[in-house]
C-alpha cells in the first residue's frame, strides 16, 4: 500500500486526510473561480486597509459594495440606448460600461465622503457612520430595485475575461496557474496589480509613511506639520474608490443584473480578511483568497462529489452547512487571529485638530 | 558706521514676542507677555503649572493663534499659521509628552514630513539614514536609525526628539519640560548637548517649574505666573527662593511639616516580589519592602523602573510573577482589588481618568465606585439612591471637593478637585493601608498642599502609607522612609528626615553600582 | 416633598412650582428636540428622494405632490383608524425587544448588530418549542415557548460576547457573520426537523396554544404587555441595581470598572447573553404573536430597525418605546403606502437611515440652530463602541 492509502485508512483522522487530498485534486478546477470570489472581498479589504491605517474605522464598505454594484447595473441599461453597446476595447468594453465602471467609482467616492465627514469633521462614533451607510445602502438599492424592476433592464455586459495564451494554460503541472491568473476580466486582473502597488507605496513612499503616521500618532505627525484631517479625507474617499471596483465586479464581471442585498456580507467578510491579513494590502489579498476558497470549496463539493468514505461524510452534512461555511470560518479565524494582529494605535479614534489654521 | 551696524545685529534677539495675549473660554492665559531670546543663548520659562508657558510655546509653534501681540525673527515680524510653517521658520519644538510613533524606526520619525525623497514618490532611506547618523555624531551621541523608537530607553527618545529638531535646521529649539523623566544623570547629559547647542548658535526656551535645574543650565530666565511676566532674572544674581516666591506669589513654606511619627506594626510586608510588565519583561525583580501603621514610605525613583507594576500588583490589578505580599499577617499576593478594597486598602491611581474616574457619572456615583455593591449603597441587587447621594454630600463637604451639587458629572470638576473627589473616596472611612501613586501630578499649589496635610493627618489616625511618587521633592517632604527603587529593585531605604537629596538622586540613577556610575558617566 | 415607598423602590415627587415646571420643559424639549429635528429633517430628504428617483424611472410623470401623499398616506396607515393604531402596535412590539437588546449593549460599549441572528433564532426555538406544546393549556405553553426563545436568542448573544471576553473579536463581525450563519439554521430547520409533511415547500406547524391570544382589535396580541414588562424591567435593571452600574460602568470606563473590583469581561459577555435573549423575545413575538408558523424564508427588517430604534431613543428604555412606536408605525404604515401610491416600502430605510445621519450629525444641528446642549451619559456622538484588537478587552 502506498503511503496515501495508509493515510486515507487511519480511523477518523483518515478522513482528514481525505479531505485534503480532495482538496488538491479539485484545486486546478475551481482555482479560477476563488480568485474571481475573492475579488469583492479583497477589494473590500483593501479599501479597510487604507482607511484604517489612516485611522478611520469603515463599516460601511458593505454598503458602498451595494451601491457600486447597483450604479455599475443600472448605469449601463440607461446608458446603451443612449450609446449603443458596440465593444470598443478589449474585454469587450463598450462606452455605456465605461460609464457605469465610472459612475461606479464615484458614487462610491461620494458616499466615502460622507463616511468621512461624519467620522473626520464631525468626530461622530465612526462605527455608527458605517451602519448608516449599510442601512441607507440596503434601503436606496432595495427602493430603486423595486421601481424599476418592471423595466427589467438589463445592464450594459459583462467584462469579457482575456483569454490566456494556451501555450501557457496547457502547460502540465503549472498550467493550471497561468490559466488561474490570466483567465479573468479587468478587474479581477487588476486586483494583483493594485495589491502590490498599494503594498509598495505603503512602505516605501512618502505618501505611505505619512499615512501611517496619521493612522499611528496623529498628534505626531501634526507637529511636524502634516495635515492629519485632509490624509485622512483623502484616503477614505480613495478607499471607497477601491470598495466601488468590489462592488462593480458583481454586476459587471460576475453576473449582468442586481439582485437585492446581493453583497451578502462580503463587505464585512473584508474587513475581517484586512484583520487577518494584518492591516497589509497583500496580506488583505491572501486572506480574502483564504476565505474565497472555503467558498468554492464548500460549492464544488456539490459539483465534484467526493467518493468513498469521504463522500458518504460529505452527504450527511445539511447542505445549509456548506452556505454558512464562509461566515463561520470567518469567526474562527477571527477569534482565533485576532488577539495576535495589533491594529493603527489611532484606529477609530476622532482627532481634534489643535493648530490655528 | 558698519561698525554700529554690526554690532546691532550681532545684538539682535534672534526671537522676540511682544504683547502677546491668548484667551480661552474663561480664562486669560497669556497677558501681553514679552519675551526676547538671543542667538545663542538658553533662556529659561519658568512658572507652574497652568501659568501660562505651554500656551504662549503653543502661540510660537502655530499651534495656537494670539489675540493679541507680534512675534519677531531676527528682528523681522512674521505670523505662524502652523506648525509646518514654524518649522520653516526655523522653530522647532520637543513636546513633554514626546511626538514620536513608537512603531516606527529612529529614521522614520524624524523623516516624517521632512522626508528625504529619491523621487517624487520614494523616500531615500540610504541618505536619510547618513545624514542622520552625522548629525548624531556632531553633537555626541551615536544614534541607530533603524531602531524601534518604542523599545528606546526616555533618555534615547529624548534625544531622537533633539535629533528631529536639529535634523530641521532649527535655529530656536523649545524645549517643554524636557527632565521630567529624565534620571539625574541623562539630565546632565542633556545638559552638555544643550551647551553645545547654544555654543553652535542655536538659540534655546528651556520650559520648567524645576528651580535648581533652571539654576543651573540658563543664561536667562523669565518667570511666568498668571499668564503675565513677573520678573527676569540671571540666575547669578537669584536662588530658590526667591525663584519660588516669583512663581508663586506669596512667601512658600517649601516644605511642609510632617511632625513626627510613630510608626506600630507592620500592615504590609512584601518579599521576593517579582512582577512582569505588558511586554512580558521582569519590571519588578525582587522587591522587599515593609509599611508599618501610622507611617509614609515614600518610593523615589525614575518613573519606569517598576513602581506603576509594583504598586499594581499590590492592589490586585496584575499577577503576581513571584514573591509574596501580606497586608497584616495576611497572605494577599493574589487576592483581586476588590479583596483588598474590602480588607481596608485605599488607592489613588497615578492615571485618575483611566482608573480613578468615570467622567460621565455623576460626583456621587463616582464616590460610591468601589463600594457599590454593598451597604449602604445597595441592599442585595438594589442600590440605594438616597444614601449614595447623602454620603456624596457628607464627603464633598469634609474634602472641599468644589462643585455645586454631588449630581453634577465629575467631568465638570477641574483637575485638582477630581484629585480630591478620589482622595474623598479613598480616604474616607476606616483605612488599614493607602497606596498613594503619583498623588499630586499635574495639581495646583493648593490642592497639592491639600492632600498632603490629607496624607500627613491619615498617617496620625493610624493609616499605613505608601507613597510612590517621580517628584524627588513630594518624597523628600512628606516621606518618614524613603526607599529608592532601581530597575525593580528597592536599593536603598533611608530616613526621610535625615536623607541626603543628591545622594537619593545619585541612587536613583545608578542604583548604588559603581560598575553603573562608570558606564554611564563614560557614556556621555 | 411627597415620598412613597415600595419595598427596596422609592418615588420621590416635590410639588411643582412655576419656575420647576419651566426647568422641566426646557429640559424635555432639550432631550427630545434633537430627535424631533432629525425627523422633519429625513421627511425632507424623503421627499427629495422620491422626487429625484421619479427621474431614474424613465416614462413617468414627475408627480412633485407624490411625496406628500405617500406620506400622508404613510402615518394615516400607521395611526388614522383603530385598526392602524392596532397594527402600529403589534409592529412596534418586535422593536422595542430589539431596540432595548441594542440599547443595553450600547450602554456597556458594545455594538450588537446580531440582533437579526438574535430575532431568527428566538423564532426559530419559539415556534420549536412552541409546535411541542401546541396542545398544553396556555399558561404552560407560552411562557415555556417565551422561554424557549429567550434561550435561544441568548445562546446567539453569548457566543460574540464570549469570543470577545476571550480573544478580542470585534463583535460587529462576528454577530454579522451569526446574522448569516442564522439564515441557514433556520433554513436547515424547517426544511428538516420541523418540516411539516404535506406541502411543497417546507413549513412548520402552527404553534396552537402556543400563540399569543389576542387583545385588541384582530392582530393586536398579548406580545406589547411583554414588551411593556421587559421595558420596565431593563430600566430598572440599568440603573436601580448594582449590576446595571456595573453594565454602565463597564461602558463608560472599563479600566475605572477593574479597579472598582468589576470583571468587564464577564460584564461584556453577560450583557450580550441579556441582550440576545431580549432580541429572542423580539423574534418570538413576531413568530407567536403574527404568523404562528415558520417558513424557511423567515425574514425580517427589525434588526437594523432595532438599531436606529436604540439611537433615536439615546439607549434608555423609555426613548425606546418612543422610538418603537415611530418605526413600527413607519413600517406598518409603508404597507398601506404602498398599495396606494405604489411606492415601494424600502423608502422606510431610506427615512431610517436618514434619521440615523441627522442624529449623529447632532453637534453640527445644535451649533446651526443654537440648541442647549443636554449633557447625557450616552451622546450619539461620543464613541459608544471600542473598536479591534485586544485594546478593547481589558487583561
């Protein structure tokens, strides 16, 4: 018997072990699929990242998620009768969804600065800006939903992936990487290029220092003479920025329409992953791909059943299990993380400017 | 002619404020103060606290706009709109409670917003960090800049605070109370790069309410009370005295009588204690100590060395590493701060706004906090409204706690009555044993006067006090014992009478270890 | 003075003069005029809304009176006839369960946004209990099916609690990620063990003697005397009793609250189990009171409702019921607003979160129209809640 079969026999533990052989050989199938997942996630934690290292607490991505979504949707179905949906670019970009990409982005700026507002000008408890924010993001995107649903529009297209050279996907062992990574729409392919130069810039600019600063000792860094209010007015609105291309991926790279309340908590799965990822850019990356697998894996075991005593464990567990999977883990590692991951000292604290101007 | 001329400019104040007025809400901090310093010259502020000096540095700095009055550069009138453009200026100012990100290296807090860019984008560290290590060396210390500015020694981070100053091309340096966490060693130590400093030009406010020290370093020194200038003086032609009745404004009885004690029994022993602090290090390695019935041990020593974890864990608000601690024979080494609250043990906290207060409670509800749950504040689960409110009255009035009602929230009471509202509560009642942590910071002259006639008459009702506290002066005043403590360590236990104060200081600094006296005194 | 005593209470009344009387409406009118502005304020920005979202319709009239009709038509709903009164009621009895769970946490700096998880598990071992005793007589059935809910809704409180007393875990995540979690209990529920043979669609049996009886009019159930009953009890609990000091204490000043002897961690968790278990009866209110059944689609607005309810009513069990009344007239009004003017219900959320904006907005408010600042032990702009990592848990 080969090493694997030995494993596989072991009572109980043996199961464990088949899990995670299952795991490895379904990987190379749905390894596109937890990238695309974890897009909205990670885009959610990024936007986190920026703001908490600046200082300013953000619950209201999810919401910012939402409406994004919902601009990206309804922006498009009124543009194409006004611009045509001839593609123009590669991805399949056409005008109507240049314009719902860009709406996207800044109503997603704007509702960041009225987070901003609430939580830098007027110093309010920061965690109920963000409740705000979900609570008129749901009710805005649910009324709108409502009243124009008759119309049944549908939304200027989907992103078209770019489609890797086969030289690279077919290739055996890493083939599967190549495809994995290049397989995907703009923003999805963006997502890397972002989280690496978000992480560059945070630590080795002068822009990422002073960031930090603020987020760190904001009296500090006022005395040297930085403007800690206009940092962090920055940041938030960026931030909400990268939370809009979150939110624009679902309606515009995942499915063409909205549905209601279709973030799902992928907004606060974020900022769990910004947690875990120890308030880094790459680190939000890995573990927004960490939670975006448990998806996926939850989802396959339906598509690829498992066989033998694997399966038959499987089969037994309710399949409410594997739709709740993502929000448990989450818990998990976050009791489990969290003691370990130390925030910005100035995390959520309102600053009150002492100079004179 | 070119002669007069430079002669005027070689006389030339290189700073001057004229009239100088500051108001906030209720009160008149600054006064139409003038003040004029030269190049080159370490000029002293001297007043109390609340007199004034913070806000007119603050006035200098940018950091507050004057109602009234000027201020000039090397003769020029110009206006500070911030603390970046004071920077420009020239002016720089090294805060009392430092302005460093203890997250961040050496390079990185003093780059930050004069950083040393590769590109538009990149800073360049490689540069930064000569250009740094240079400037160390120019004035006498060797500075690592990659080092965690957290994990710095005070004394360090003081420097790296002179270093940011320096690092900006300031011509004044301010610096706010810079020796109040210094041992007597690093302030001298401080003192030669002040020198130097000055030697090279740089012109120095040297803000202080500690008259030998301002004896000792100033060319000038100005004395501040009330928001008004009372006097200037060379410090040849002035003493103490003299300096404490400017400041103050009436003839000071510098020390208080403490009358005589008779010490009884023993109420706390403490042996071999041993305590660990938040980074998991021993703050506290071995302490033996002993606090007997109508007595104040006073605790000298640099704030960090072990007191805050020496006295916490004697009220039960950290674990215990080793050792033992017994409150009238008692073992209590792990008994929590209510056991001993319950056993008799008063304590006022040196944080008051973290420990000793709830803001936003009423005066009577923050002097039944620590016996709440018991009569006659509550029977059972139910609290007793009437009585809390009748007892808050009793205490307010017998410890002159100045407010209009006991229902007002404590946050309306100034900083030296919240002071008093804790002393009500500790010291109200039958008290085997006070613990008494840095009890007059930051107090005005009055209320310090206050609590220490409090802690004198507690000694003679038969109270056992400990007293731990960073000011030299309070322990020497008031203690009958003094024990030094050293890096966790009691080194040394004199009498409070007879003690010698630089001899105390002296161990304060060195702990009594010649190995140390060398090393440090080579260090300089 | 007149005093009156009862047992360990004790009312204490002076007799009013002129100049007291005057004091007193100052300071009502100080307490409720922020809220009472910040209404009139969101019915502006709702009217603004509707008008403006005409405009995304395209191929309708813009109607610039719709607004004021669907107002009207929104509080003639809620309170122009018995019958609305009645159905604002039973409307608001869910929020004031959940708008005093969210109160009670707030005032020991915790945010409990589970009040949603919270409400669907209270269902949830409401009507599992409830279906068990369907045949006991009534005075059995519903206090155990209360109970049952209590329990349940407990369990869902304490668990975010619990992990923030040990790790630290910020209890906005983890009670969101429970809201979700719960969905799929209740999923699992009713479609397996309470599943009710006999339909297409999974769906309970009906609770029996279970259920709530009927008061008033034809849906106005027993659900708003417990509510009234938990309202008194929460207040007295808060500020009669040494462990509300301890809960408020814990709130205002952890670090004051160790040295005063209290366990902040045991305070955290034992206030987020009360505060579940009262957002429990939220949910067993709907479930024994309303429907009397499950389906697996069970859902509910009253979790972030229950929010706004606790921030309008500045987390005291009086400004709760206030607050209640207001949303629960809203959402049972918007129903009646929709059939008429067919505008969707969901512009409740917009007013909702409008209200919350305006609130919070408050400094700002008070400076523009000069008003007295009231101090309260709980300001919606002073920080209530402590954000991640172990600084908020205190060793």
């Amino acid at each position: 018997m080969d090493l694997l079969q030995l494993l596989y026999s072991i009572p109980i533990l043996g199961i464990v072990f088949q899990f995670v052989g299952y795991v490895v050989d379904i990987f190379p199938s749905i390894a596109p699929f937890i990238l695309r997942g974890a897009t909205p996630i990670a885009f959610a934690a990024m936007c986190g990242v920026l703001c908490e290292r600046s200082g300013v607490v953000n619950i209201g991505i999810e919401g910012i998620m939402l409406v994004a979504a919902f601009v990206g949707w309804y922006a498009g179905a009124l543009a194409v009768p006004l611009l045509g949906s001839v593609p123009v670019l590669a991805f399949g970009i056409s005008a109507p969804m240049i314009v719902a990409l860009l709406a996207a982005v800044a109503v997603g700026m704007v509702i960041s600065l009225v987070h901003a507002w609430l939580s830098i000008t007027v110093r309010a408890d920061q965690i109920i800006s963000g409740t705000i924010i979900n609570i008129a993001a749901l009710g805005v995107t649910s009324y709108l939903l409502n009243l124009v649903a008759t119309t049944s529009a549908r939304g200027a297209g989907l992103f078209v992936p770019f489609a890797a050279p086969t030289a690279l996907t077919d290739l055996p062992l890493v083939g599967w990487i190549f495809g994995m990574f290049l397989n995907q729409g703009p923003i999805t392919l963006s997502l890397l290029f972002i989280a690496i130069v978000f992480q560059v810039l945070l630590f080795r600019s002068r822009w990422g220092l002073r960031t930090r600063a603020v987020g760190e000792h904001p009296r500090a860094a006022e005395t040297v003479g930085i403007d800690v209010m206009w940092v962090r007015y920055r940041n938030v609105v960026l931030g909400g920025g990268l939370a809009a291309l979150g939110g624009a991926y679902l309606t515009m790279e995942s499915i063409n329409s909205f549905q209601f309340n279709m973030t799902a908590g992928r907004g606060f799965i974020g900022l769990a992953a910004m947690i875990v990822g120890r308030w880094s850019p790459l680190g939000a990356l890995g573990a927004a791909l960490l939670f975006a697998s448990t998806q996926a894996v939850g989802r396959s075991i339906g598509i690829y059943p498992a066989t033998g005593e694997l399966g038959v464990v499987l089969r037994a567990i309710p399949g409410q299990v594997f739709d709740a999977l993502p929000y448990l883990v989450t818990i998990i590692v976050l009791a489990g993380v969290v003691g370990r991951s130390i925030p910005p000292a100035a995390d959520g604290q309102p600053y009150e400017r002492e100079s004179a101007t | 002619m070119s002669a007069e001329l430079d002669v005027a400019t070689v006389r030339a104040p290189a700073l001057e404020m004229r009239g100088v007025s500051k108001r906030y809400p209720g009160v008149l901090a600054n006064d139409h103060i003038d003040l004029d310093v030269r190049p080159g010259e370490i000029h002293a502020l001297l007043g109390e606290n609340g007199a004034g000096k913070t806000t007119l540095m603050n006035v200098l700095y940018g950091l507050a706009r004057p109602d009234e009055g000027e201020i000039l550069l090397d003769g020029q009138p110009v206006t500070i709109h911030g603390p970046a453009d004071a920077i420009n200026q020239g002016i720089s100012m090294v805060h009392q409670h430092f302005m460093l990100v203890p997250v961040f290296s050496v390079a990185d807090n003093i780059l930050l917003g004069a950083e040393v860019m590769r590109d538009p984008i990149f800073i360049n560290r490689a540069e930064a960090h000569r250009r740094i290590v240079e400037l160390g060396r120019r004035f006498g210390f060797d500075v690592d800049p990659e080092v965690r500015v957290g994990s710095l020694s005070v004394g360090w981070q003081q420097r790296v605070e002179i270093l940011k100053a320096l690092y900006r091309n300031a011509r004044i340096l301010v610096l706010d109370e810079p020796t109040a966490v210094l041992t007597p060693q690093e302030t001298e130590e401080i003192f030669a790069v002040l020198r130097r400093l000055a030697d090279a030009g740089h012109s120095i406010i040297f803000i202080s309410h500690k008259l030998y020290e301002v004896l000792q370093i100033a060319d000038r020194i100005t004395v501040i009370r009330r928001g008004r200038v009372v006097g200037q003086r060379l410090p040849a032609e002035t003493n103490e005295e003299d300096l404490a009745e400017l400041m103050v404004g009436r003839e000071v009885a510098l020390v208080v009588d403490r009358g005589e004690s008779h010490p009884g029994e023993v109420r706390l022993e403490i042996r071999g204690l041993r305590v660990r602090d938040d980074r998991g290090h021993e703050a506290v390695q071995g302490v033996d100590l002993e606090v007997r019935a109508g007595e104040i041990v006073g605790v000298a020593g640099v704030a960090g060395n072990g007191q805050d974890e020496l006295v916490e864990a004697i009220i039960g608000l950290r674990p215990v590493a080793g050792g033992r601690i017994s409150l009238e024979g008692r073992d209590v080494t792990t008994w929590s701060p209510r056991d001993m609250n319950e056993a008799g043990v008063g304590y006022v906290p040196a944080d008051r706004h973290r420990f000793g207060v709830v803001l936003s409670f009423s005066i009577a509800d923050n002097l039944s906090l620590t016996s709440y749950y018991k009569a006659p504040f509550a029977r059972g689960l139910v609290r007793d409204e009437a009585a809390i409110e009748s007892t808050a009255e009793e205490r307010i009035r017998k410890f002159d706690v100045r407010t209009p009602t006991a229902t007002a929230p404590a946050n309306t009471l100034s900083g030296g009555n919240q002071q008093k509202l804790i002393v009500a509560r500790e010291f109200g009642g039958e008290t085997r044993l006070l613990v008494l942590d840095q009890p007059t910071r930051g107090l005005d002259v009055g209320s310090i006067e206050f609590i220490h006639r409090q802690t004198i008459a507690k000694r003679d009702a038969g109270a056992a006090i400990l007293l731990v506290s960073a000011e030299l002066d309070e322990v020497l005043e008031v203690s009958d014992r003094i024990a030094v403590m050293y890096r966790g360590r009691v080194v040394a236990i004199r009498d409070g009478r007879t003690a010698d104060k630089n001899e105390i200081g002296l161990l304060m600094a060195t702990g009594g270890e010649e190995r140390e006296a060398r090393a440090a005194g080579s260090a300089a | 003075m007149t005093e009156i005593k009862l047992g360990p209470l004790r009312f204490r009344a002076s007799r009013p003069t002129r100049a007291s009387l005057a004091r007193a409406a100052q300071a009502t009118w100080s307490i409720v005029a922020l809220p009472v502005i910040a209404i009139v304020l969101a019915l502006v920005v709702g009217y603004v809304v509707i008008v403006a979202s005409q405009l995304l319709v395209p191929g309708r009239a813009i109607d610039l009176l719709l607004p004021l009709n669907a107002y009207a038509t929104l509080f003639g709903g809620a309170f122009g006839s018995f019958d609305g009164i009645v159905r604002t009621l039973v409307s608001s009895t869910p929020l004031i369960f959940g708008g005093l769970s969210v109160a009670l946490a707030f005032r020991a700096g915790l945010f409990n946004i589970g009040a949603q998880g919270q409400f669907l598990l209270g269902a949830l071992g409401a009507v599992w209990i409830g279906v068990a005793v369907r045949d006991q007589p009534a005075l059995f059935a519903i206090p155990v099916a209360l109970l049952a809910a209590m329990l349940a809704g407990a369990a869902w409180g304490f668990i975010p609690g619990f992990l923030k007393a040990i790790s630290g875990a910020h209890e906005v995540v983890t009670t969101i990620m429970l809201n979700y979690t719960a969905y799929s209990v209740i999923a699992w529920a009713v479609s397996g063990p309470l599943d009710q043979p006999g339909s297409a669609s999974p769906i309970t049996d009906t609770v029996g003697n279970a259920g709530l009886p009927i008061l008033l009019g034809r849906t106005g159930h027993a659900g708003i005397v417990v509510a009234l009953v938990a309202v008194a009890f929460v207040w007295w609990l808060l500020f009669r009793t040494t462990r509300g000091f301890e809960i408020r204490t814990v709130g205002a000043n952890p670090d004051a609250a160790r040295y005063a002897g209290m366990r902040p961690r045991f305070i955290m968790v034992l206030t987020m189990t009360l505060a579940g278990a009262l957002a429990g009866l939220s949910g067993a209110s709907v479930l024994l009171g309303v429907t009397r059944y499950m389906t697996a689609s069970f859902g509910t607005t009253v979790g972030f409702d229950s929010i706004a309810v606790a921030l309008l009513g500045r987390s005291h069990p009086v400004g709760v019921v206030f607050g209640a009344l207001l949303f629960g007239a809203m959402r049972s009004g918007a129903l009646v607003m929709y059939g008429q003017t067919r505008i969707p219900a969901e512009i409740v959320d917009v007013l909702q979160a409008t209200i919350l904006f305006f609130l919070v907005a408050a400094p700002v408010l008070r400076r523009v129209l000069r008003l007295r600042d009231v101090r309260s032990e709980l300001g919606t702009t002073e920080t209530l809640t402590r954000t991640y990592g172990s600084e908020a848990v205190t060793r």
